[in-house]
C-alpha cells in the first residue's frame, strides 16, 4: 500500500501518511465521521455520508501528535501541520 493516502474534500486535500500514524485516535475523536481505523489499526478515511466542515477537518488533523495527517488548501497551501 502507498504511504500516502488523500482525499479531497470541502475544498481541501487531506492526506494520511500511514508510516507515521502511531493510532492515538486523536483524529477520530475529533472527527469520527470523516476518520476510522482500519484492519491495521492505522487512520483511515470513513465514507462520508454527508459533508463535514473544513474547520472540523483541519482540527481533526492538527490534533495528530505525531504530524501524521497534511491538509491543503484549494490553491495548495498547506494548512496542517
């Protein structure tokens, strides 16, 4: 599997990189409906079921004690960490 795994959504582009996620769950605390564990035990993007705030993304990912989840901007920018 790739180390990265992305996904753009409510305008931003959100990345997991699953070499460093040590699985705090930090993440899924703040954001259990975009963020879950996979078989792995390592940060995993949850199919949405409807759409999530930018706000609420960005604090799920500047929660990662280990910088394991970026966020981008729409112009690239990047916002976390």
């Amino acid at each position: 599997m790739n180390k990265f795994v992305e996904r753009k959504v409510s305008g931003l582009t959100v990345k997991i990189d699953r070499d460093s996620c040590i699985a705090s769950k930090n993440c899924i605390n703040a954001a259990p409906d975009f963020f879950e564990f996979d078989d792995e035990r390592i940060c995993a993007f949850r199919e949405l079921k409807n759409g999530i705030e930018k706000e609420k993304i960005i604090e799920a990912c500047s929660v990662c004690p280990v910088s394991a989840l970026y966020v981008f901007d729409e112009g690239g920018k990047q916002l976390v960490p």
